[in-house]
C-alpha cells in the first residue's frame, strides 16, 4: 500500500501535474498530492517538478540533471549527490511557487515521511516500520530512478525526439505507466502516456476515476 499510494503521488502527483500541469485539480486537492508524493522522500514538490523540467528542456543534453550519456549510474542515483542540483530551481516553478503551502512542504519535506513512519509503527511496531516505510521506500527509490536510467537506454521508439527516450512495458508496469516514456517524451504535457489500449498506464485510469 505504501509502495503503490506514494508511486502515485510522483507519477500522477510530481510528475503530470507539478512537472507538466497535465490537468488541473483544486487547491486542496493540489495539497493532498503535493504530500503525498513527498512522503515519498524524494525531497519536495518544487524541487522535484523544476529539476524535471530542466530535464525535459535539456533531455539527454549538457544541463539534463540526470542523463545515461554521462553515464548509468550517474542517472540512476548519483546526480542525487551532486551538490549542483541540491536547490530549488523557483525560477522553474514560479507558477506553484506562489502558494504558501507548497513552499513550506518543499522547505519541511521531512514531515510526510516522518509522519508516515509514525502511522506505520503505530500500525505494526516495528516490522511495520520496516516493510511499510523502509522496505517500500528503498523499492520506490529504485523505481522511479528506472525512468531516468532504464528508460533512456532500454526499450522501442515510436517517436523521433532528438533524445535517448524510449516505450518499456516492464518499466510502465512497475512504475504506474511511467515507462512509455517515448511517447512523453514526445507529447510532455498529455496527461495520458500509453496511447493504445495495450500500453497500460495506471496513473492515467487513477486520474480519469478522480475526474
């Protein structure tokens, strides 16, 4: 549960809608996926969506955060450590920089998952602890660095997008539909990333439900 719950909060949370503003929400709403994909402990909504669009402005290219052509581990999770993408780029989130909220979620983004690993104790001691933050955690990391990773190197390509994109149906599967990733690639702010009805996209059917 904490596995899937938080993954949605990125796919569906940091990444269509704070990175790429693929449908529009309420505020109160807004709040509710910014924590979420926070208690992921993947730092903040703002960090996160701004260092995404630098991504995509220089996908594959000198300035992409976190690109396999400088190498594999370097975009799977060593551009984490690299103190140039420590800070938050506000000058590439202006547009959900200006709500109160998500700036101080960004600025305490400790407080989800502290919160979340207070429930999960509560709920089963320690071993609750273990596989329900922990455990899913280290899980999620890995996921979600996959599209970084994996996605640009392993896969088909439909699309002609001058970068290293590509359509993975392991990945989508593991990661909620984030692994058509050629297809976002080429049309970045489509809410849907699996055009046919056999790329499945998880996300995609989650938000429709929403709406």
């Amino acid at each position: 549960v904490t596995y899937w719950a938080r993954l949605f909060g990125i796919t569906g949370g940091f990444h269509r809608y704070f990175s790429h503003r693929s449908y529009k929400t309420s505020r109160a709403v807004q709040f509710g996926l910014a924590f979420l994909g926070t208690s992921s402990i993947q730092k903040g909504p703002l960090w996160w969506a701004g260092t995404h669009r630098l991504h995509h402005r220089y996908s594959d290219q000198p300035g992409d955060p976190h690109s396999p052509r400088v190498s594999f581990w370097y975009s799977h999770q060593a551009w984490i450590f690299d103190p140039q993408w420590q800070y938050t780029r506000i000058s590439e989130i202006r547009d959900f920089a200006k709500f109160p909220e998500l700036v101080w979620l960004n600025q305490w983004h400790i407080a989800p998952p502290l919160i979340l690993s207070l429930v999960c104790y509560a709920i089963g001691d320690l071993s609750g602890l273990v596989w329900g933050m922990g455990s899913s955690t280290v899980a999620l990391w890995h996921s979600t660095y996959s599209i970084n990773s994996l996605s640009h190197r392993w896969g088909s390509t439909r699309f002609d997008t001058g970068d290293d994109s590509r359509n993975n149906l392991f990945l989508a599967l593991l990661t909620l539909g984030e692994g058509w990733h050629n297809n976002h690639h080429r049309f970045m702010n489509s809410v849907r990333q699996g055009f046919y009805w056999w790329e499945i996209d998880v996300t995609y059917y989650v938000l429709r439900i929403m709406n």
